[in-house]
C-alpha cells in the first residue's frame, strides 16, 4: 500500500515512540525507515475518568507522542508515532496478569467468550511551508473483536506454564501459543498484535499527500 511512495518517505525522519519489539518488526516487515525512540511517559493514566477503553488508549498514545516530541529537537520534515494497546472484556480493561492465579482468573474469563482488543494512534508529522515548520496531527483508534475457544482447565494451566501470559495485557499473546486459543477474529489482525497496519498506512497516505507531496 505504501510502495508507491516508499522512497519519498525514506527521505524523512519517522520515529516509532515505542520500545514494543512486535510495533518494530511490523514496520519493519513493510519496509519503512525509521528510528525507535522509546517514550518515557508514565502510563499512570486513571482509567475510571475515561467513558471507554479507546479514549483511554488514545490518550494514552497522545501522551507517549508528546513526551518524545518535547525530548526531540525540530524536525523540519519527518513523523513520531505513538501507539497503545488494551485487551478489553464488557468494557473493563485487562492487564497483564499480576501471577499465575491472577492470569488462570483471567483466561478463564475469555473462555467462550468474545473480547475486544483497543488500539490508539497519533501521528505528529511535520513539514516546511513558508520557510516555518508546521505541525499536522492525525490520532485514531482500531478495534478488533477476538473470540477464544472454550478452554479446559488443564489448557490454561499449561498454557500458564509456558510463562507466555504473564508479561501480555489480557494474559495471552496472539502472534505465539497464544494464538493456538483463538477460534476467530472480526478485525484487523495486526490490531491484536499491537499495530493496526491498515488504518496506520491509510493515515500514512494522507499525510503525505498533505505535507509532503
């Protein structure tokens, strides 16, 4: 999707505000050039002020963008990208799991049932006009349903076992044995992963079109 104007943007400065190694290799995996440069921001973030997941993810995102933005100097043409995930059941978000019993209650929960995975995107892009650097924002939020099988006790113990759960929000990683309770995802695939891939390069577009073209 981004083929086309691939080169150009090699030509800009993109910064991924993020340390997840998973938002790294699917950026990579479309060959776009860019430089990691982790947010520092605090996710302190009061969950109970916010009416839904995706506004608190999408502020979330908002925060972790700005904080790098403040520590980088001007950058006459380029972007910073800023992403947070949250795994969400009935509209209650899910963290990763605080020990095994904590993470057993928490798959037990996703048996059989249908969840939603929240992703939150801002994009700072920034362009010359007029010999000033102008500012272009562009924030959005991706959802994609995910629906677990119907998990026996002795597969969620086994699956805790592994010690996959215990460092994932919602206790389970789709893209490793994680993967192996889903029965079917409505969405974005990549969305549950960390990045929604699509929407990101729809977004991506029109920047460029707007700034930088």
């Amino acid at each position: 999707m981004l083929q086309p104007i691939l080169s150009q943007l090699s030509s800009k400065k993109i910064i991924l505000a993020s340390g997840s190694p998973r938002r790294r290799e699917i950026l990579e995996n479309i060959g776009l050039n860019f430089q990691v440069f982790p947010s520092k921001f605090e996710e302190t973030l009061d969950k109970s002020t916010f009416a839904s997941p995706q506004e608190y993810v999408l502020e979330t995102a908002r925060q972790k963008t700005l904080e790098v933005k403040e520590r980088m100097n001007d950058v006459p043409e380029g972007l910073i990208i800023g992403a947070d995930t949250v795994v969400a059941l009935d509209g209650r978000i899910l963290e990763k799991p605080e020990d095994t019993k904590h993470a057993f209650g928490m798959l037990s929960s996703l048996s059989g049932r249908t969840h939603s995975v929240h992703t939150g995107v801002v994009m700072i892009a920034s362009h010359t006009k007029d010999r000033r650097t102008e500012l272009v924002q562009r924030t959005f939020t991706e959802t994609t349903d995910v629906t677990f099988g119907t998990l026996s006790a002795e597969v969620i113990n086994a699956y805790i076992a592994t010690g996959e759960p215990l460092d994932k929000a919602g206790g389970y990683g789709i893209q490793a044995l994680g993967g192996t309770l889903v029965e079917s995802i409505k969405g974005d695939y990549f969305n549950v992963v960390g990045f929604p891939l699509h929407h990101f390069c729809r977004e991506l577009l029109r920047i460029h079109q707007e700034c930088w073209s």
